[in-house]
C-alpha cells in the first residue's frame, strides 16, 4: 500500500453555471469543494463562484484583469479589494 503521493490525481471541468456549478464540484469532490480553483473571468460572480468551489485550505488561482471584484476578509468583515 502507497502513501498519498501514490494516488492519481484527478482533474474535472464543470460546464454547468453559478450555483448548479459550485454543486456540480462539489458533488465531484464529495462536498469538500476542489483543492485548487482557477477563476480567469474577473467579474464579481465568477469570483465568488470559484471561492464557493473551493474547499477550505484550498488554493484559488485568479488570472488576469478583474472588473471591481470584492471580497470580504472573513475574520474583520474588512472589504478586500482585488
């Protein structure tokens, strides 16, 4: 029996959209949500649609130009500007 670094990886794609997509990961992974998420859209909904697919401790890859995109720091409720 291998240690972890043993097992395939596994790559999805999810074509469904906003919600139905984040459930979508989140029934491929089992509900934890996706270990690494890359959202290269850049607009508000994508953005929070990504951070909702990712699992928490998770790594979320943003490329390219936002259009205003915010998010909000968890632990002060500061808004977080991109």
């Amino acid at each position: 029996m291998g240690d972890a670094g043993d097992r395939p990886r596994q790559t999805a794609c999810s074509s469904e959209r906003g919600d139905e997509g984040v459930a979508r990961i989140k029934e491929l992974t089992g509900r934890p949500g996706a270990h690494s998420v890359v959202e290269a859209v850049g607009t508000q909904e994508s953005f929070m649609r990504a951070v909702g697919a990712t699992r928490g401790g998770g790594h979320l890859g943003y490329v390219g130009v936002n259009h205003d995109v915010r998010a909000e720091r968890r632990a002060t409720k500061a808004p977080l500007t991109l």
